[in-house]
C-alpha cells in the first residue's frame, strides 16, 4: 500500500470536483469501503453549500479545516444551539471534535 500524500494538487483537483457538482461538495475516500469501523476523507465544500442537521449516534466526528473557513453549528435534540464555531487555519482555529449523540 503506497503512503497518501495531502498536498495542494489533491485539494485543488477536489475542489474543482466540488463546483462542478451540483452539492457543491465533494468526498474524497481513503477508506475503501462503508463496512470499515473509520472512515477517513476530504471534503470539500464551496460556499454556500449547507450539511443538513445530522448525528452520529455511535462515533464521534472530527473535522480538521487545511484551507478556507467553516462556520459549524452543533445541536441539542430539541434543536437549540451548543455552539457556533467559524473555523479557520489562518486564524488558528483548525478542528473540532464532535461528540458521538451530538
């Protein structure tokens, strides 16, 4: 198995991948299938694209921004807010783990 490199010809080739599609997000996989325990990918979103309200009821969720800025907002049940976050490499803000249930 060869070692994966992240570098900016992988980010832009994905990007582009995600203004060319009509979600404005893009997945690129590293795990090689849906029945692995982890999955691992880069996402990449372009402005204005929204992820519905979602959880995940048995893992935890990790996000690590490399370029760009995300705003996220994480829910209570009832749908009241925990926390607005803008992250943002440049700024020093980088990730966010999220808890499972969350």
């Amino acid at each position: 198995m060869k070692t994966m490199i992240i570098d900016s010809q992988l980010l832009d080739e994905v990007a582009a991948q995600a203004k060319a599609s009509p979600r404005v997000r893009m997945n690129y996989n590293f795990h090689q299938s849906l029945d692995e325990k982890c999955h691992q990918f880069l996402n990449a979103v372009e402005l204005g694209m929204k992820v519905p309200i979602h959880k995940h009821p048995t893992k935890d969720e990790t996000f690590v921004i490399l370029r760009g800025k995300v705003w996220m907002t994480t829910h209570w049940d009832d749908g009241s807010v925990i926390e607005d976050v803008v992250l943002c490499a440049e700024e020093g803000r980088y990730g966010v783990n999220i808890p499972k249930g969350v």
